[in-house]
C-alpha cells in the first residue's frame, strides 16, 4: 500500500466519506497487523515496544504527514485503535483455541510471555464486556477501545474525542470499575 | 464467563442504561467536589436509592485507590507524550514559541518534536524526535516523572553539562537535557512517588541524544555468529568509551548489552536525508544466527547497499551497514537520576529489574552510593564479557528472588567461563574473573587495562592478569564460609596439635631408640676389634 493512498483515503474519511471509513480499515489493518505480529513474535522481552509505538509507527509509515491535517490524524488514530483491538482479540482467540482444543475459554494473557503481561485479562472477555458497555455508554467504551487496545495515552484520546482531559479521566475510571466488576469472576 | 445480569462482585447490583446514567451524573459531580464535602453531597443524592449509593461508594472508593486495571494495554504503553507540557528548562524557546500555533503542539516535549516511540523500559520511554536548532533526528528520552529539589536540579544540570562534553566515538552523544514539567494524570500516576502527585508538581528529566539505529552487542553477536576474537576486539573498543568517560570523571552505572549499540550506517545514513521512519523490519530484525561465510575480522563496511534487504536470512543482510564501532547509551544517566540506588524501591518490573540487576557489582547491589565508582563499570564490563564468551550469565539471577539474586551477587562466585566452553580456560578465563572480583581493590583498576589485557590475549603476549593462587581461593572461601571456616580453623589446630604432639613424642622415642641403636653399633665395632685385635 502506497502511503500517499492511505492519505488519501484518509482525507476522504475526514471529509465525511462513509465508504472510505472502510477501505481505511482494511489498509491500516494490514499494516498494523504486520507490525502487531513481529512484536508478539519477539520471544524476548528486554525488545519493548508498545501499542503507542504500533499505532504510531503506522501512522508515520502510512501517512504523508506533509500532505495531511490535524483532522485527519485523529480519525487515524481513532480508526487504528479499533483495529489493534481485533487484532489483538482475534490473537487472544486464536491462542485460546489452540490451547483448549477449539474452545475459546479463559486465556491468561500471561502465556503470551512477557508481550501479554498485564494482570491476567481475558482480552476475549473484555471484548464481549466492551460491547455491553458500549450499550451502556458508548464515549467510555470508546475510550477504553483508544486507551487500553490503541494505546493511546487519555489526553490523547481527550484530544480524539474533543472533550476535556478532567472528563476524560472520569469516564475512564467509571468504565474501569464496571469493567472490572463485570469481569471479576 | 457467565453474563447473568443480576449480581455482580462486591454484592452490587447491575445497571440498566439508565441507572448508569444516574450514576455517572452523580460520580461526575461528586469526584469535583472537596473531599468534606463529598459525604453529605453522596448522602443526599443517593437519600432514596440503596443501589446507587452503593455503587457510588464502591466507584469514589476505586477512584481513590491507585488502581491499576487495564492501566497497561495489551503491548505495554509508553509514558504520555501528550501529557507533558512545554514549561521545562530549555534553552531553544524560541523554536518552540514559533511552533505553539501548529496543530501538532501538544506533541512537543520541551523544543523537541515528538515522531514517534523507539522504546521503553522501567526508567522511561525513548522517543523519535525532531530538533529544531541545529534541525536534526535526535532520540529523547523521558524518565520517569519524580519531585526535584532545587538542589537536585542545580545537580541535574550541572551533570548534564559534563554529559555534554562527553564526546568519543564509542558513546551516544548528549546533545541536550532538561526538565518536562508533568501534568495530566496518566503519566502522574505512573510516578515513582504516587503519593505526591496532587500536591508538588512532578518533573520529567529528558535526555536528547544521538540517533542511533541498530542493534545491541549481544544481539549482533548473536546475529552475525562473530568468532571469539571478533568479539573480543569489540569489548576492548567497548572499554576505550569507558575508559574516556572514566577519565573525564563519568562513572556509567548502567552498563548492560541493551545500552550497547551497534549501529546500521544504511538506516542511520538514510534517515538523516529524508523522512524513512523505523518499519517492521526493525520489529522483526535479527538475522541467521549460526555460521557465517564471510572475511574475518571484518564486521562489514559501513555503507555500500542503500536498502538492506528485509527479511532476508543470510549473512549478509545481517552483517552488512554494521560499522565495528559499538556505542554505549546512557553514560552518567544513572548518576545523574540515582536511578540505579533508588531502583529496588521504585515500581519497576521486576523481570526488568532482574535484567538490569544482573549487571549490577556487589557495591551496586548493596545500595551503597558511596562505594560506587568506575570499578563498578570495570565489574559490569567483566559480566557484559562473560556473556559474551559464554552466551551466559555469571549467575543464574533470572529465575531468582531478588533476594537471592542480590545474594548471588554479592557472595557467590561466579560459574567459571570454562566450565561452560572448556576452551576459554586459561588467560581468558582469568580476565574475565578478574573483572567480576568482588572486592573491587583486586578488580582491573581501570576499563583501559580490561582493554589492555583483552588486546594482550588477541595478539598473544603475556596478560597482566595473574590467576589467583591457593592461598587467594582459600583466603575467599573462607570469607565465604565463615562458621565452617572456624570449625574447620578449630579442627585444623585440633589436627596440628595432635600431630605435632605425636611428632614430638614419636621423635623422643624416635631418639631413644636411634641412642640405643647407636650405642649397640658402638659395643659392636668395638667387639669387632677386640675379636680382631685378639691374638690368634
């Protein structure tokens, strides 16, 4: 994919183009699928590189920055998070089938060595729970989508949503605290 | 798990849509006010609804803790970018004033452009970063955000000028360094000191360094399948860096392979021309290990091919670009930050710790600042050797408790290289142990003379290193062992009275019996004569 093309579906995107939102996916789904793939393949963790790194390293590799607007990046951005978290849900799937003989059970994201090493989250889970809160609230759910699988630091995201930091970290802490009780066991 | 709608944990009930909504508007209003306040706000909001008020306590009580579900995303997070504001010691305000009205200018860290993220790790996250004057790539790192005194700060700055002035070939040049001051609450939360967070405003040290892209030692090592002498020649340049700093009165503190650089001239030649930006490729470098056909010696010329081939494993995309020049990272930031004494009470990972702790010498180790100095590095340099000869470390501290890494560290000695390769015996063997003495008094005194020797050794002269002798061996392992030591000692005096004892009286009765023997050989002589004497 030529990066002049991904700008400009970007641009599309950002001029109220539907269709384009598509097409963007599908673009920097391959990309950052790539990138997402050699950092799980990395069998060694002293190599970190983050979900910030992913996201933005695709952006700097797809986007002519020169030929592109503020806009435009925050539909990148906004657009990239949501892909990194079916790439990394669709990961977590595919380990969990393997493990438990096709069943997508509890995954421990501990198995993915040092990569996963968070707190023990079913990301399988947390993807179904994600959608009822969307139901519940759909900007919080946004946000845990930027901020947990983009990466995306909250001002940031505060930044993407063109709200406030201060609320941004409310209703980020809220969603946290249903996530967290709809998870625990 | 099972979605049932009833009852969650902490026995609270689940919401509807429009309970949630209650529920956030009364979270929003109650998270603003005081806290003397909040109680009888809560109390009247929630007079008639058991449920919210529930949920309202169990929500403000998580919102107090320093919770830290989903805080990291699946792939690590790097510190907030984003989160800095421009107020920081920084001599180029002009750059950056010019730069305020740009869209992008929450993405500036001081005069510094952000691109994009290199790395991180427990101290910090490095950046791709642009620099306005002189307009160059540089790579920025931001520490961890702590409260600075003004004293730590006169400190901080003074250290970075001597950093400055750092300049050898071997070490990643400081171009600049400064305080980001910190707000917003995700990079705030990840400070060392959490308690402080809403009172002092925190501060972020960042380093503004050269761009090197590449690789560490041990990995081209590994990549490039380098012989024992190729290997060696690298150390020794490895230890001439050390060996300036040294002497310009910079102690690193933090040498590790991840802080030496191997870089690639076709990325670093490239980049500075036009606007390449790291690609998968580095994700996903590492090369063929195993043999190489290619000239000795020779680690590959530092241009010739603009495009190194991605992905392709044979020896020559994984030697070719990589000069032999290695390049130490971080000289004196350890120093600088105290990160290395403060490093067992920070919230750092603690497979990164082990990571870092493995380089660590036994002063290190023991937390004791004061009897840091450059012997330390010459005891990192002899680990950083030992892996590289070996592909090990000296002690097996990766799946130990940091208590007993520490331990490890301090007292025990280290695995012998040829016990491993039975090929290192001899003066390798004895460089290397001689670099990781624990008493620092015995160690090289210097990186030149680790340097020295390692260059004795590849051109065959005598080394200056002895090995040590009996009496050093028994006089550590008594040091070691110091209760079996003494009942050992108690036993030996045991021993050597006995057998002095009996020496003494066996001599005594020795002599009796040479006096006996001696005057019977007396009368026989005599008996002989007088026979002979005797007229027939």
């Amino acid at each position: 994919m030529a990066d002049r093309d991904v700008t400009r579906i970007l641009q599309r995107v950002s001029g109220g183009n539907v269709s384009a939102v598509d097409e963007l996916t599908s673009a920097v789904y391959a990309e950052l699928r790539a990138l997402a793939q050699a950092y799980l393949q990395r069998e060694r963790p002293d190599h970190t590189l983050s979900a910030t790194a992913v996201v933005h390293e695709a952006y700097l590799k797809l986007i002519d920055q020169s030929r592109s607007e503020y806009r435009d990046r925050r539909h990148f951005f906004a657009i990239a998070a949501q892909v990194m978290r079916r790439i990394l849900v669709d990961h977590a799937r595919a380990r969990g089938s393997i493990k438990r003989g096709g069943r997508a059970e509890r995954l421990m994201l501990s198995e993915g060595g040092a990569v996963l090493d968070d707190a023990g989250v079913d990301l399988v889970e947390l993807d179904d729970t994600l959608v009822r809160l969307a139901q519940l609230n759909e900007r919080q759910a946004r946000i845990v989508e930027l901020h947990f699988f983009g990466g995306l630091t909250l001002d940031e995201v505060a930044d993407i949503l063109g709200v406030s930091p201060r609320t941004v970290d409310a209703e980020w802490r809220m969603a946290r605290w249903w996530l967290r009780r709809e998870l625990s066991p | 798990m099972a979605h049932g709608p009833l009852v969650a944990a902490e026995g609270v009930v689940a919401v509807s849509p429009e309970e949630y909504a209650q529920l956030r508007e009364v979270y929003m209003a109650a998270r603003e006010l005081p806290d003397a306040q909040r109680a009888d706000f809560v109390a009247r909001a929630c007079a008639r609804d058991g449920a919210l008020r529930a949920n309202l306590d169990s929500l403000l009580r998580d919102d107090a803790s320093a919770a830290t579900f989903l805080d990291t995303p699946p792939l690590g997070r790097g510190l907030a970018a984003a989160s800095i504001t421009q107020n920081e010691v920084s001599p180029t305000r002009r750059a950056r004033d010019s730069q305020r009205s740009t869209p992008d200018t929450n993405r500036y860290i001081g005069p510094f452009r952000i691109l994009g993220v290199l790395g991180e790790g427990g101290m910090g996250i490095v950046y791709e970063a642009e620099q306005q004057r002189p307009r160059r790539r540089v790579a920025l790192k931001v520490m961890r955000p702590q409260c600075w005194s003004a004293q730590a700060q006169r400190r901080f700055e003074h250290e970075a000028q001597v950093l400055r002035l750092l300049q050898h070939p071997g070490i990643v040049q400081v171009y600049e360094a400064g305080f980001a001051e910190v707000r917003g609450s995700a990079l705030a939360r990840r400070a060392s000191t959490p308690a402080v967070v809403d009172s002092a405003p925190l501060r972020a040290p960042y380093f503004a360094m050269e761009l090197v892209r590449g690789r560490t030692l041990t990995e081209h090592a590994a990549a490039v399948g380098l012989d024992i002498p190729e290997r060696l020649r690298l150390m020794a340049r490895v230890c001439d860096a050390v060996q300036h700093a040294h002497e310009r009165g910079v102690v690193h503190r933090d040498l590790k392979p991840a802080n030496i650089l191997l870089s690639d001239e076709t990325k670093n030649g490239a980049t500075a021309e036009n606007q390449v930006v790291p690609g998968p490729d580095r994700l996903a470098e590492g090369g063929a290990p195993g043999d190489v056909d290619r000239q000795p010696g020779k680690a590959g010329p530092p241009s010739g091919s603009p495009h190194r081939a991605r992905l392709q494993p044979c020896a020559d995309s994984s030697t070719r670009g990589f000069v032999d020049q290695p390049k130490i990272l971080d000289f004196g930031v350890a120093r600088i930050t105290d990160s290395d004494v403060q490093i067992t009470t920070m919230h750092t990972n603690v497979g990164q710790l082990i990571g870092t702790l493995a380089y660590m010498s036994p002063e290190q180790v023991a937390g004791d600042s004061r009897a840091i100095d450059l012997r330390s590095d010459v005891y990192s340099l002899g680990v950083i050797l030992y892996e590289l000869l070996t592909g090990r470390l000296p002690y097996d501290v990766r799946r130990a408790s940091l208590s007993r890494a520490a331990q490890l560290i301090r007292h025990e000695p280290p695995r012998r290289p040829s016990s491993i390769d039975p090929m290192l015996r001899g003066d390798l063997e004895t460089i290397v142990l001689l670099a990781l003495e624990k008493d620092r008094a015995r160690r090289y005194t210097s990186a030149g003379e680790l340097a020295r020797d390692l260059r004795r050794y590849l051109n065959h002269k005598p080394i200056a290193a002895r090995p040590p002798t009996l009496l050093d061996r028994l006089r550590k392992l008594v040091a070691r062992h110091r209760t079996v030591a003494l009942l050992a000692g108690l036993l030996l005096i045991c021993l050597i009275a006995a057998t002095v004892a009996r020496t003494l009286f066996g001599l005594d009765a020795q002599r009796r019996r040479d006096e006996a023997d001696e005057a019977r050989t007396r009368e026989t002589p005599r008996a002989a004569k007088a026979e002979a004497a005797a007229p027939p």
